[in-house]
C-alpha cells in the first residue's frame, strides 16, 4: 500500500477517518458481536443477537444461509437464527453482520454497486480455492477477504455523501486500503485481513496460490467485467428441466448473489454442458426420425 506523502491527502484521510469510521452508526452496537468471539458462547447467546441487528441484515443472513452456497435449499431452510450463525461459522458471521450493515447503509446505485464487488469478490474466490483444494480455515480466510477487500470506499462513499464533496478517483484508489487497515482495527478484525487489504503482488507458493493472491483474481476478474459491462457477466451451463444438470458454479454464483439482494449485478450466458450437449443431440436425432 502506498504511505501518505501529501500533507493534504493525510488531512483528507484523518477527516472521513474521525467524521465516518469512528461516527458510523450501524444500527446496532458493535459490541455486541464480541459474544461471536467467544469459543464457549451458548446457542441461547447466539439466538439473542438476532433481536439486537438491523431487520435487513437479519433478513439477508437468512437468505445467505438458506442459499444453495451453504448446500441445505434441498434440505429444508433453516428456521432458528442460531443455526445460520453456526453453518456460517463465527467468523465469517461476524464479517457478514458487518458487512451487510455497511455495504446497505445508504441506498443508491454506488453502495449496491460497491456491495455486488465485494460479494461477487468473495463468492467466486471461495469458489476458486474449493477447486484449487484450499482447506476449510483457508477457504473461509480467501471468503472473509474478498468481503472485506474495497471495505475502505464504504467510508469514502459515505465522506462524499455527508460532506457533500466529491473526492478524487485516485485518491480513492489509492487510499481505500488505508481506511480498510482502520477499519479492521475499529471494529477489532482478524489480523489476516490486514495481509489481504494490504496485497501488492501475487504471491506463489511451492505447489499453490497464497489467499491474498486468489482474492486478487477474483478481484481482478469482477472489475473487468463491470468496468465493460456494469455488472458481472459469465458463461456457465445452467440447470435444465430434464434433471440431466442439476446445479453449476454459475447458477450457484447467481443464487448467492441473489441471497443478499444483488442479483441484477450478474448475467449469465447459458452454454451446454458436455452432458447436455449430449441429450441435446439425442433429441435432435430423435425428432428427425
């Protein structure tokens, strides 16, 4: 991350640090979610936070873990608060508490904008380290991260709203990583998320990526498609009538995007899978004759 050389960039910067981080009100307190960190905390405990969020973070956890992402549409949806919390994983429900507070504080075409990245960012990169054979913990670092990533334009996107200033697009870039470093100190963060807001180069290993270096791919492939398209746009096969494909990492990227009310922020374009392909060309045999 670049230092702050510009005495007027540093003034800047301290301003939406005191006027927005520190002042932000997220419609519950913070503290409250301390009771996530706690490796004996009681399912009791847990049902009790429930009542203490915002109705539309609520609303969006149920919807999170009810989504195919967390594999249970089949099986029923979940009923009790306690129970997302625990298929979540502490972890990551703190992240996601947090970050659908921020992500939906205001309504406007550049939150849900912003928020469509960030999810996007974490969605296909979790996905990207379940193929590449990430464990568990890993893959939960590469999902909390991606989330985390551009948190720091939230505060600049809310500076420019309350003050009524228009901040530049490269002090923005610039300087974003910065306020996610105060951010993830405010609201007393996992350390690791400092190494993924921080990123300045890919990083490989012997045989694999590091999480900050699979975030950066998933980052890097969604702000391509949105800068040409405004949304993410893909090609997957999709789920057909005939039960031949029953899910794809399209429709599920779709579906979890959908879970938090960002579905009009990615297009698919159907291709055949090599199965579908097949009974395509079956049918087509059998209506010739």
């Amino acid at each position: 991350m670049e230092s702050i050389e510009s005495p007027e960039d540093q003034k800047t910067l301290k301003e939406i640090e005191e006027k927005t981080i520190k002042g932000f009100d997220l419609g519950f307190n913070p503290e409250i979610l301390e009771v996530l960190d706690r490796s004996d905390v009681r399912r009791d405990e847990i049902e009790a936070l429930r009542d203490m969020l915002g109705k539309g973070v609520v609303t969006r956890l149920y919807g999170l873990g009810n989504s195919i992402h967390y594999g249970r549409l089949r099986a029923g949806k979940f009923s009790n608060f306690s129970e997302i919390i625990f298929r979540l994983g502490f972890g990551p429900a703190k992240i996601y508490i947090l970050s659908l507070a921020l992500f939906f504080v205001k309504p406007g075409k550049e939150f849900a904008e912003l928020a469509a990245r960030s999810f996007l960012i974490s969605f296909l990169g979790k996905m990207i380290a379940q193929k590449m054979g990430f464990d568990e913990e890993e893959i939960k670092k590469v999902e909390m991260g991606g989330l985390f990533l551009k948190v720091g334009k939230v505060f600049m996107l809310l500076y420019e709203t309350c003050e009524k200033k228009k901040l530049d697009e490269e002090f923005i870039s610039l300087y974003y990583p910065y306020l996610g470093l105060k951010v993830v100190d405010f609201f007393k963060l996992p350390e690791f998320l400092k190494e993924v807001i921080s990123f300045s180069s890919l990083q490989l290993g012997e045989n694999s990526f590091s999480i900050s270096s699979i975030i950066e791919l998933a980052h890097s492939a969604v702000d391509k498609s949105f800068k040409k398209f405004g949304k993410f746009v893909i090609q997957s096969p999709l789920p057909d009538e005939e039960g031949v494909v029953l899910a794809t990492l399209g429709s599920d990227l779709a579906s979890q995007l959908e879970a938090v009310g960002l579905g009009a922020y990615i297009e698919i374009l159907p291709t055949l899978s090599p199965r579908q392909k097949i009974l395509a060309l079956r049918q087509a045999q059998a209506s010739n004759k």
